[in-house]
C-alpha cells in the first residue's frame, strides 16, 4: 500500500512540473499561427473615452420644416 501512494505521489509531483513548464514567458504572447514574441505596446488613442453633447430634444428644427398639401387641399408643414 505504501509503495502505492508513494507512486502516486511521484506522479503528482511528475504532472505538476510537466504542466506548469509550458507558459509563455512574462510579456510574451502566442498568435494562431503559433508565432510568439513580445507584447504590442497599448494604442492610448483608443483607450480614450467618448465624450457626446446632449442637446435639448424639444426644440423644433424651423429651418427644415416642408409646406405641402393633402387631398383635403390645406398646407400644412412638418
């Protein structure tokens, strides 16, 4: 039984370093193609936040209202 959980542990410790042995190294990274080198420098133009302006959203636009007519024959604009 001893000999057991002493093979047991053998290979725990065996598994261990066999799996952690393959990460890339520390600013590295690996494409599809299986290429790997150093990491992009981060585009800060990006990075930078939106900034929108909210107008007031009932004001009416008079500049583009159209003058039409209907069947009943009275102009009316939009």
């Amino acid at each position: 039984m001893k000999k057991v959980l002493l093979f047991v542990g053998v290979l725990c410790t065996l598994l261990f370093f066999a799996a952690c042995n393959n990460e890339p190294k520390a600013d590295t990274h690996q494409h599809e193609d299986g290429s790997v080198h150093g990491d992009h420098a981060p585009d800060t133009a990006t990075l930078q936040q939106q900034e929108f302006t909210v107008g007031d959203s009932t004001q009416t636009d008079t500049t583009t209202k159209k003058v039409h007519t209907h069947a009943d024959g009275k102009p009316h604009a939009h």
